[in-house]
C-alpha cells in the first residue's frame, strides 16, 4: 500500500475572515467594472471593521479579454485605492487562484493580512468567442467550439459511460435552483419539479436549458488572516486547513471527459479524503459538471452540496471558484458547518481544479 501524500497545509494558520458579493445579474448596465467593484470592497471591510491599511496584500482576478484591452486590472484597484503604492497581483483566471496567491505569500510571513476579489461582466462580451480562445491553438481553437457544445460532448460521453441520465443531470438542476431560493445574490432562483425541467427543448443535446449556468455579471471579495489577526477580527475564522490546484492536459481528446482525476488529486493533497465535509460548494458551472466532481472528491450523500445554489444560481465570471470558498466559509463562520469543502475550475471542461478544506474552531 502506497503511503498517503502529504496535506498542502502550510506552516502558518490562515483563514478566510470576511466574504462579500454582488447581487448577480443578467446584465450590469450602469455600472463600470469599479462601480461594481465598489461596494463590494467597502462590506467586506466593514464585515470586520478594517480598512485597506490593515491589509498588506491585494490579489484579484479578472480577465483582459472582456474589456478588450491589456492590463485591465490596473484600473480596477481603483476600487480599493492604493494611494499610497501598496503590494498588489494579479492573476488571468478565476480569483480562486489569486486566494492561493495569497495564501502562499502569508505563508512567508512578511504580511498578516490579503484582500482577494474577483470581476467580470459577461455581457460585455461574446463569451462563446472569448471562451474558445483558451483552447488548444493548434486544433481546437480554429474550430470556435462554443461551451454549450462542449458541454454537451461531456454530458453524452457521461451518459453513454451509464455513469448519469438526463433525469439525474435535472435533479441536480432543481435541488441547485431550489437552494438558491434562500440565497439573496442568486440570479436565478425556482422551485421547478424534475418532471417540468425535462419537458424543456434541449440547447444542444442532452443539455437543456436548467442544465447550463447562467451569464452573470457579478464580483465578489474576501479577506485572508494570519490566526493572530483572525481572532481579533472574527470570533469563528473559518481556517484553510489544506489548499491544492492541478492541472490536466491541455487537448481535450487526450483526455476521458466523464472523470477528473486532477480534482481527486488537489483534493487528496488538501486533505478532504479525512472525510467528516458538511458542506461543499463545488464549482459546477454545468449540472452535469458536479455529478463528475462528486465522484471525483468521494462526497457522500451525507454532504451538502451547493446549499448558495452554486454557479447554476449565478456564474459571475472570474469570480465564481472564489464565491465557493466564500460560501463555504461564510457557513463556518456562522456555526452552520464544521469542516467544508471548496471546490474552483478554470480551464475547459473542469480542465484544472482547485480544491480548499476550511474548518472552524
């Protein structure tokens, strides 16, 4: 028997002591990316009664492509100020990444405290254009497949591997949109029975409409602390006690679309395979998406799974992975959970996963 890898804890306590997001919409209209950004920024700091001086590092993500221009993220620190000069990343996918960007840099010691935030208005843009430029240059990106389309090869592939059906696809669609009828932020929010979703057209076979997420502009934060900070600020942080991300190929057709080992493997390194999760907010931007992922992290039916109503509710772009591990810890915090699970995709197809254990105190 093979020894159990090591748990990517890190050697200074870290926890997630604030969380905030937008209330997501189809469409922003009067706002711009900081107007956006703006209050969000302001509650999360007043959750916990800071300023930005209490922070010694800013990290966001975002991505050029929607606005159409490079460096688009420098404009956004405007919502936070960063007069004078502060220390300040970025990172070109979901802010789950720039949280693990700042977890790494608190593990060093130099700062006690990161602000996090994630941004994106869908509508700016045409995503299945943007989308089909992360893939493959060579083959896959010349053919402008849309997501929809490539969704809907994964979900096939799961049905034909008699591993889901598209009843089950809608049953995870009506328990999601179900449990964002307690979320204020959803966008999309029902108590539809299984039997009407299935009497829906299909969008691109066997997807139907409750089964893709919605196009959502939204942005959401949170603030990182050292365990010294943390209890000064918050009487239950909700602390990441192990944090990994992994990668798969890059070519779709080298790949069995119907697993996602490299969910299993961040998993197996952050340590949920300890078991004992209350709650998962698994980022699943398509129904499907999340039967594949609970297979992949071994959940039990036991496990809440996306109480907010996760990315079927809302799917903020580049901030979505993020608002996992925020609603993860929020229900820490509030004593509605003692060890949770936080699940982050980037990438086609769940092509890179990024899986977060917090527990509370």
């Amino acid at each position: 028997m093979s020894p159990a890898p090591p748990v990517h804890r890190g050697s200074r306590p870290v926890a997630v002591v604030s969380f905030a997001q937008t209330q997501h919409v189809r469409r922003e209209a009067n706002r711009n990316e900081v107007e956006l950004l703006m209050p969000v920024i302001k509650e999360v700091f007043a959750n916990i009664g800071i300023t930005k001086d209490d922070v010694g590092f800013i990290c966001s993500g975002s991505t050029d492509y929607l606005v159409g221009g490079p460096f688009s993220f420098v404009a956004a620190l405007d919502a936070v100020g960063v007069w004078p000069p502060r220390r300040e990343s970025h990172v070109e996918m979901d802010a789950a990444w720039a949280l693990f960007e700042a977890w790494v840099l608190l593990q060093e010691g130099e700062i006690d405290a990161a602000l996090v935030y994630g941004f994106g208005k869908s509508s700016m843009g045409d995503l299945a254009k943007i989308l089909a430029l992360q893939l493959d240059p060579y083959v896959m990106a010349p053919l402008w497949p849309d997501p929809v389309s490539l969704a809907a090869l994964q979900a096939r592939a799961l049905i034909d591997a008699g591993k889901a059906s598209e009843r089950a696809i809608a049953e995870v669609a009506a328990r999601s949109r179900r449990s964002a009828l307690a979320n204020p932020k959803a966008q999309v929010a029902d108590d539809w029975s299984v039997d009407d979703l299935m009497a829906e057209e299909y969008v691109v076979n066997p997807l139907r409409r409750h089964a893709l997420p919605p196009l959502t502009d939204g942005a959401a934060a949170v603030v990182l602390a050292t365990e010294e900070r943390a209890f000064e600020w918050v009487e239950r942080p909700a602390f990441i006690t192990g944090i990994d991300h992994r990668v798969e190929t890059h070519a779709l057709g080298a790949r069995d679309l119907t697993v996602s080992p490299s969910t299993t493997k961040a998993a197996s390194v952050a340590g949920a395979a300890a078991g004992g999760i209350d709650v998962a907010e698994l980022h699943a931007p398509f129904a499907h998406q999340e039967l594949i992922l609970r297979e992949a992290l071994g959940l039990p039916d036991s496990v809440d799974v996306n109480p907010s109503g996760g990315p079927l509710a809302a799917n903020p772009i580049m901030s979505a992975g993020l608002i996992r591990i925020g609603e993860a810890a929020a229900r820490i915090m509030a004593g509605e959970a003692t060890r949770a699970l936080a699940h982050a995709t980037s990438g086609p197809l769940l092509q890179q996963n990024l899986v977060a254990v917090l527990e509370g105190t």
